[in-house]
C-alpha cells in the first residue's frame, strides 16, 4: 500500500502543477482588471475592458492578454517537462493514463509495438506506388479542375467572409449596428473546426505513417500559426484587404530570411531578384492604393506593422512545419491534425481566461448573420486545407502554387468588386509586377530542376 502511495506521488505533483500555475495566472489576470478599471465592475470581461481602450493602440494590450492566456498552457506544460525529466517519470513501469499522456506528448513514444509491427507488416503486402496505374489525360484534366475549384472557391469565400466579419457592421434584432471584435475567436472557431476534419479524415481514411513525433513539437508551429492568423484578422482593421493579400505574396522574402537563420539555407540568384521584384511591386501598390476610412498615419503604420508580424510568424510556421517533415516523416494531414489540436487548446485557454468565449456568443445570439458567416469561414478554411494537402500531393507545390497565385488576383479584384476599394493605375502596375515575379520565379525553379535533371542522366555511370 505503501509503495503504491509513493508511487501516485508524481501524478500529484503534476496535477498540483496545472493547478498552481492556473491560479497564479488567474490572481494576475485580475491585477490587471483592476488595472484597466475593471475593479468595481465585476460584470465587464477582461476582453470588453480591454476593447474599451483606444482603437488605435487596443490591438497591442490585446496582443499581451492573449500572450497572457497562452501561458496558462505554456507555464505548467513547461513545469511538468522539467519535472517528468529530473525524476525519471517516463522509465517507470505503472503505466497510468497520465503516464501515456505524458510520454506521447514528450517523447511521441506511445507504446503500441505490436500496432507498429502489424502496419508495417501490412505496408510490406500492400502494393508500391510504382504499381498504380496511371491517370489518363482525361483523369488528370478532371482532377486538376477538381482541386483547382475546390481551391478557388474555399479561398475565395474564405477571404470576401474573412473582409466581412472583420470590417462591416452587422445589425441586431433591433435594427442596431455593430463590429465584431475579437480576432481570437474566429481563430479558435477555425482552427478547432480543420482539427475536427483532419481528425475524421484520419479515422476514416488511417495513413500507413505510424506516427512517431513527440506532440510537444507541434505547439511552437501551432503558436506561430495562431500568431500568424491573429494578426492577419487584426491588420484588417488598418488596412484594406487587397493590400493584405498582395503582403501574403511577399511572404517569400520572410520565409528566406527565415531559413537562412534557422536552416542555413542557400538560394539562387533568381530568388533574390524575384524577392526584389515582389517588394518594389508591394511599394508600388501602397502608394497607389487608398482609402478614405484607413487614412490616418497611425492606422497605416500599424497596419504595416501588423502584417509584417504576419509575415514573420507565418515564415516561421513553414520552416519548423519543415523540419518536422524532414525529421518524422509524419504525412501532411497528421501535421494538420497535431498543429490544430493545439492551436485550439491555446485559444481555448486565452479565450476561457479573458472571457471571450461569453463576449463572442452574445454576440452570437444577437446577430444571427454573424454565425452562419462565421460557420461557412471555418468550414472554408477547413476544407482548404484539405484542398492543399490533395493538391500538392497529386500535382506537386509548382501546380499548387501557380493556382494560388491566381486566385490571390482574383480575391484582389473580387473585393475590389464587393467592398468599393479604390486603387490607381501606379497600384495596379504594383500588382501586376508581384504576380508576373512570382511567376518568373515558378518558371525559373521549374527550368533550373530540369537542367539538374538532364545532368544527372547524362552523367557517365562508372563500372562496378
């Protein structure tokens, strides 16, 4: 009885852990209600306080609550690493519910030896890829319209709905208007919804991929993602969303840079010259483009700012997304399951500790039009990515990335259309240059992997 005693003794210490930690984040979650006035009013939300403040700066108080809400999954998750690690806890033989939580979250080792076999015994009799037979031109030519539609119309939904939710009013059973505000929630809503598919997906359809990656490793591409997105929904509050879009095309120049840093990575000269081109185009369309409702100095700057956040944080998702492809081999739709899956235990945590979940569903049941675009934004999102994942699997990212490109022109002009932007011919001549660089730049991958190709079939073969 003893033994089994001590032997409990971890399990409470890693629950006291959670406990403490989300306490000590609730005491400073109130020091700063009071803080921000909310002391004598006990009825007013951190979030609301927080939307009380100045709109021009509220995106960066928000910024540090949301920050402040991550932490009550990043400060015990942290402690119970250090803990599990000094005491020796995964090496122990009881082999509790906790104890395969923990081990697949920091090792990704849960245990199924035989489930492991048995797959790879069952990839041993299943046919190669090579034995497939292969699609007629017909077959293909249906299949690229297929991910083509399906790519075009999720996205393009996606972005008019997302431009919607986050700039236009939306009227209440008594005919008032109102904003919605809360850029988290929508995140929360999108990323709960794509974790929910890529689940069911895999349920449905099991990869032959045994999954082996510790899932600790999916929350900083989940953080970033998150991060990323949050701040894509906040920018367009400042600025308008063909610049948005036309600032996603130079995400190339971020995810160089990005790669240099952390992957030592070498690129031609082409990639530099068409990373010039895309930034000289975005110049030429911020000076072009305008409008009257995001004129002010500050609005702009911070706009920019918040994009170029977007950017950094997104460049970020795709290098460490990377480095886990290349070091797992997990397949696509398991890194989609695994990044969604936190990225909604980070928004949920943030959103339960600011009280943003009863601000949104207020919100919710007073405008019902609210809801059903909020719903089809987070099935387009959810399904997009579906779409991707097919897409480059069956075609290739040279396929994919040429089908985005055009449908960033068209989400251009769409909005254009819908939202009455304004832009001159000297920001029209800026879009035209970023796209015909991104172009030049598939071209020149495409030309450039060829001649590698070419050379490597000619080369002599020596005799064994």
């Amino acid at each position: 009885m003893y033994a089994y005693k001590m032997g409990r003794v971890p399990e409470l210490v890693i629950c006291s852990f959670i406990v403490v930690s989300l306490l000590v984040i609730h005491f400073f979650s109130d020091l700063l209600r009071a803080s921000l006035g909310g002391y004598y009013n006990q009825d007013v939300t951190l979030s609301q306080l927080v939307e009380s403040q100045s709109s021009d700066y509220a995106w960066f108080l928000k910024l540090l609550v949301n920050c402040f809400g991550y932490s009550c999954v990043f400060v015990p998750g942290y402690l119970i690493y250090k803990y599990v690690g000094r005491i020796n806890y995964l090496e122990r033989g009881n082999k509790t519910f906790l104890h395969k939580a923990i081990n697949m979250c920091i090792t990704g080792n849960s245990g199924y030896d035989q489930l492991d076999a048995g797959s790879s015994t069952a990839d041993k009799d299943r046919p190669a890829a090579s034995t497939a037979p292969k699609r007629t031109s017909s077959q293909e030519a249906v299949q690229l319209l297929w991910c083509f539609g399906g790519l075009m119309i999720s996205y393009l939904t996606w972005g008019v709905l997302q431009e919607k939710i986050m700039t236009q009013n939306y009227l209440n059973f008594n005919g008032e208007s109102a904003k919605f505000k809360d850029s988290q929630f929508l995140v929360f809503s999108n990323r709960l919804l794509a974790f929910l598919v890529a689940l069911a997906y895999l349920q449905w359809q099991p990869s032959s991929v045994r999954h082996r990656a510790p899932l600790y490793k999916y929350s900083y591409a989940s953080f970033s993602n998150i991060m990323s997105a949050w701040f894509q929904y906040e920018a367009l509050k400042f600025v308008n969303f063909p610049t948005q879009v036309l600032a996603k095309s130079c995400k190339i120049i971020p995810v160089m840079l990005m790669g240099k840093i952390m992957s030592k990575a070498k690129y031609e000269s082409y990639e530099y010259v068409t990373a010039l081109l895309i930034s000289l185009g975005m110049i030429f369309f911020m000076s072009g483009s305008s409008d009257s409702s995001k004129a002010s100095g500050v609005t702009t700057l911070t706009g920019i700012f918040l994009l170029s956040m977007y950017m950094v944080f997104d460049s970020f998702t795709a290098n460490w997304q990377g480095s886990l492809f290349k070091g797992y081999g997990m397949t696509p739709l398991q890194m989609m399951c695994g990044v969604n899956l936190f990225s909604s235990i980070f928004t949920g945590a943030s959103l339960s500790m600011q009280g943003g979940f009863m601000d949104s569903l207020a919100f919710a049941t007073e405008h019902p039009k609210f809801v059903f675009d909020m719903v089809v934004l987070s099935v387009c999102s959810a399904v997009g990515q579906l779409f991707i994942y097919h897409t480059i699997d069956v075609f290739g990212p040279v396929v994919f990335t040429i089908i985005m490109t055009l449908r960033q022109a068209v989400a251009i002009m769409l909005s254009c259309f819908i939202y009455q932007h304004s832009i001159s011919l000297l920001g029209i001549f800026g879009v035209l240059i970023v796209f015909v660089a991104i172009f030049l730049r598939v071209y020149c991958t495409q030309r450039l992997r060829a001649i590698r190709k070419r050379a490597e079939a000619n080369k002599p073969k020596m005799a064994v």
